[in-house]
C-alpha cells in the first residue's frame, strides 16, 4: 500500500541505466567483463584516439528491441546517435555517444500493482570510465574498462506517486531486463543505476511543482528511501510558506538525507548534435518478427500459466515467477512429479529457506532438480513418511555435489533404514503395546476423546523410529481404538 502524504500528492518519474549483457562494447570489440584489472578492456576507439571509427554492435540493437517489444513501445524505423558533450576526466573523447532527439523505443508502458507507469523512451548510449577517489591520498586514479560499455536509458513518465511505487517500478522493470537475458541487474557491479526526479504537489492540482534530480543511485532501497526522505523535505518547505528550488541533488545512505551537487556537476549544457561517424539504424518488420520470434516467455504470462497449467494459487505462481532462474528450478522439479502443489511448497518454503539462509542464488543450490523431485515422488506415494522426507532433505544438504549418488533420496533412504514399516503384523504388534501402555487415554478415546488419536499416532511412531506408514498406522490403530 503506498504512503499518505496528507494533502499532498508526489509526481515521480525515474530515469534507468541498465547496462547490457553483450560480450563485446558499444562501438568497439573490446571485452566486457567486470572483473578484468584497470585499463586492460580498452583500445584506440573506447578512449578516444583521434582518427578512430565506431562500428555500432548489433547485439546492442537486438536487446533494446526486446525490451521495447517487451514494454509496449513503438519501435522507430529510422534513429540516429548523438554526441553529447562534457568534459571529465574518466571521459576521454570529451564527449559519450547517445541518442538525442531520434530514440529508437518510445510511448511504451509497464504494468504494476497499482497503475499503469508511462515509458516515455528507451535510448541506445556507452557508458563513461570510473573515476576512484579512494585508492590514493593526494590523487584520483581513472579506469577505462567501462568507458564505451553498452547501455540503455529506459525513462518513464512522471506517473508514480510514492516511493513504495517507485520501488515496485524498479523491481518489475529489474525483472523483465533478467527475463529477457538482456542485464544481469547486478546493482553492486553497476549494471543497473538509477536517478529520480520528484516534485510535490496539492491533490487534485494539474500542474507540477519544482522538481529536484536525486542522481546515482545504486539500489532499490536507496531509491525508496531518498525519494521519501526527498518527498517530506519538499513538503515541508511548502507547509512554511517558501518554494522549493530547482536543484540537482545527490544521497547519503548512512544519514538517509539528501543535498545539492556541487555546482559544476550539475550545470551541464551537453551541446548534442548528430554523431558524424555513425550511420542511422534502420529496423525492419522482418528485424522486428525475428526479434519477437526470439523473445522468452514474460514473467507475467509465466505467472498465469503456472496458475491455470499447474492449478497454483496467485501467491505460490507470483513468489515462484519473481525470479526467473526460481522459475527456471520449479519448472525442472513440476516436470518430473505429479503434484505441483507439493513442487510449489518445497521450492517455496524448504529451497528458499536455504537460498535466504545462505544468502545464494538458485544457481548455486546444490540440490539437483531431479533429486528433490525423486523425494517429493517418494512422500507423494506413501513410501516415506513427511517427517522422513524432512530427514533425507537434510542428508541431501550435506552432499554440497549434485551428480554425487550419495545425495540421491533413496540411497539414503536405505543408508539410513529409512524405509516405512509396512508389515501389518508388525504395525499391529506395535499399536497393541502402545494401547496397553496407555489404556487410561485409550478409554478417554473410546468415550469420545477423539483428539487423542495424535497422542497415539506419536507414541507408535516413537516407536518405530518415525518410520511407521502413516495410511496403514492409521486403518490399524482405529480398528484396535474402536
């Protein structure tokens, strides 16, 4: 539920900087990775070197074609890149190639729980270099390795009207970008950042107050948080009487306030004017159904289809669809049982318990999806009991290899004696002794005390070391109760 703010009403949009999963840059062949030591992802054209030519990289356009497909906008036919000028010292030539007046995606929208959040563009850029302040006492240092890196601005229209909706855009927005294999979403690495722009105004007023620019920032929660930090100072301003200025601010996480930029880094004037050594990018209709014919399955579409394919229920298909390598898991174990809702509840509660605890990915579960769907399999057919199910699952964890046999359920199973007793004769014997150890409460049940039929089951199973077949358990012990 998003957050009263009394008398007044927010007008939010936000501007998304994702960085794309190509393994090459923008407009040259270096290499993309992350973890390479400073300056060795570079070349003549990435930083700068008079007389070098960009050649643009067609994986750049084939991505942001699918997230433009995927976010409802209209593609254009014929777009231009732009320079946009400024000098900084992690910026070699002085200017970045982006698009200007000509985006190749524009008037798309993104569904979320509360509205329907206007996409205003999605424009083609490289990214800067880095500068570090932190690794020396009397200087800056400058790596080059992300100077030319692929991404994508995606700008929505100022349609949310609270940080809780500005967060719920940026999950669902982080979400299609992974769906579509497009962008890691790695905050931490930079893949994703975000700045917002955020005025306040009176309910029911047509017109925008001022707005402010919060920039960079690098998490979901910090957005939430410096929008409704930002959000109550611009109110407070206007409950005193005074007008908010238009200024460019920038957060502090420890102290959870925002403050103005210094002047010189907010007073760009960029100068854009058509890049003189790209030519224009052309799509085609073919371009666009080859595109479509390669786009995944969305986590919208996945999430009704896990609900009327599987019978789920809209929590168990929405916490399972949240994440797609999650999705990806349940969809491998559902394909080998014969009940989804069992599936559905141990990935949900059992899986993620571990995933959280860990604090890992599901790609780095060690529980292949074929063994837990062995175990589900087992219980599902009466051949161990739910509490030994639990017992194996916890053997299984401790076999950190996934094609190690020792993780397979029904090694443990008979490593273990695990096995169900089944014998009727036994069961029977069993249940005799445990009703004459307790005839006191077996009266109580015989004089309508039928609650205490738990109180049996667990002495039997006690006995049997939990292993007692819970159907046959039960048959026995009312035949001998009744």
């Amino acid at each position: 539920m998003s957050r009263d703010y009394g008398k007044y009403e927010p007008v939010i949009g936000l501007e998304v900087h994702a960085q794309m999963k190509t393994k090459s840059k923008a407009f040259c062949s270096c290499s993309t990775d992350f973890n390479s030591p400073p300056n060795t992802n570079v070349c003549p054209i990435c930083i700068g070197h008079p007389g070098t030519l960009p050649v643009l990289n067609k994986s750049l356009v084939d991505f942001i074609l699918k997230l433009g497909i995927a976010l409802n906008c209209n593609i254009e036919r014929r777009s231009i890149f732009a320079r946009k000028n400024y000098f900084y010292p992690d910026l070699p030539k002085g200017y970045q190639i982006s698009q200007y007046d000509t985006p190749i995606c524009s008037d798309g929208y993104l569904e979320i729980k509360y509205r329907r959040i206007g996409i205003q563009r999605i424009h083609m850029e490289e990214d800067a270099g880095k500068s570090l302040h932190d690794l020396s006492d009397d200087s800056s240092l400058v790596d080059l390795n992300r100077s030319g890196i692929p991404l994508i601005e995606i700008v929505s229209q100022p349609d949310l009207r609270s940080a809780e909706e500005a967060y719920d855009y940026l999950s669902k927005l982080k979400q299609m970008l992974v769906y579509l294999d497009i962008c890691d979403g790695n905050m931490e690495e930079g893949s994703l950042r975000c700045d917002v722009n955020v005025s306040v105004r009176l309910k029911g007023d047509s017109e925008y107050g001022t707005k402010c620019e919060v920039k960079n920032l690098n998490s979901f929660k910090n957005t939430a948080d410096a929008l409704d930090y930002e959000i109550c100072r611009q109110i407070d301003i206007l409950e005193k009487g005074d007008k908010v200025i238009h200024q460019t601010l920038t957060y502090d996480a420890i102290q959870k306030i925002t403050y103005p930029m210094r002047s010189k880094e907010e007073a760009h004037d960029y100068r854009y004017f058509p890049e003189p050594d790209l030519v224009s990018v052309y799509v085609d209709e073919n371009w666009i159904s080859e595109i479509k014919g390669s786009m995944p399955e969305l986590p919208d579409v996945r999430r009704a289809r896990f609900i009327n394919d599987y019978g789920l229920p809209e929590y168990d298909a929405e916490v399972l669809t949240a994440e797609k390598s999650v999705a990806d898991f349940f969809e491998s174990v559902v394909s080998r049982v014969k009940n989804p809702k069992s599936a559905s509840n141990w990935v949900m509660g059992d899986v993620m318990r571990v995933l959280n605890d860990k604090k890992i990915s599901i790609g780095e579960f060690w529980i292949s999806s074929g063994n837990l769907a062995a175990l589900i399999n087992l219980i599902e057919e009466g051949k161990i009991s739910n509490n030994i199910g639990r017992t194996v699952y916890e053997e299984m964890l401790k076999v950190k290899q996934k094609n190690d046999e020792r993780q397979n359920p029904e090694y443990i199973i008979k490593e273990k004696n695990l096995i169900l007793v089944s014998d009727e004769n036994e069961l029977e014997r069993v249940v005799k002794k445990v009703l004459a150890d307790n005839p006191t409460e077996a009266e109580r049940y015989r004089n309508g005390e039928k609650k205490l039929l738990g109180f049996f089951i667990g002495k039997v199973m006690r006995e049997t070391g939990g292993k007692a077949d819970p159907k046959k358990l039960n048959e026995i012990l009312s035949k001998n109760l009744n």
